[in-house]
C-alpha cells in the first residue's frame, strides 16, 4: 500500500463521517501521531510504501468498527478493507517489476 492510497483512504472514511480529519485518522485509526499522513503529502511521499504496523493496525480497527456499525456502513467499512488488500496486492507486484527490471 502506498501513501497516496491511504491519504485516499482517510478522504472517503472523513466523507462518511467515520473521522473527523487526517490527524484523528492518524491517531485512531493507524496508531501513529497526530501529524503521520502529513508525512505523505510531502514531495515523494505518495510513493512511500505504508509500514506493514500501520496497515495491520488500520485493517483491526476496521474490522472492529465493522461489527458496530450499521449494516451500510458496515458493508462499506468491509469495503475499505478489500480496498486495502487489492491495494497490497498491487503494491507487491509493482514492487518485484522494479526489481526485476533491475536484474540483468
């Protein structure tokens, strides 16, 4: 997962009304400080990869929303998660082609 995923990430989950700006986004929901996503609106950071500790926190606290909410937010919560996941998946692959590209 890359930042600019999880700054879209913030942006949909601030819409729905489930946070109330990046930095509660930052402290509540990825475990970090109140200025972490700032980090990734900076010159390359919408590139840097998303630590594995901040993703597997962000995916618990979203299953653990999703067993308390209301079955629309729900399904849109589980939503996220997948969206985590494809976004995984995606960063994974482009990551082994930027090394394979580099083996002779």
């Amino acid at each position: 997962m890359y930042g600019f995923q999880l700054l879209r990430l913030c942006e949909e989950m601030k819409s729905l009304g489930l946070v109330s700006s990046r930095e509660q986004f930052s402290r509540s929901w990825c475990g970090r400080g109140s200025g972490y996503l700032h980090d990734y609106t900076r010159r390359d950071g919408a590139t840097a990869r998303v630590s594995s500790r901040t993703i597997e926190r962000l995916r618990l606290r979203l299953a653990e929303a999703g067993a308390l909410l209301p079955e629309d937010l729900r399904d849109r919560v589980r939503a996220y998660d997948e969206a985590i996941i494809r976004d995984l998946y995606i960063s994974d692959l482009l990551s082994r082609r930027s090394i394979d590209a580099r083996c002779p």
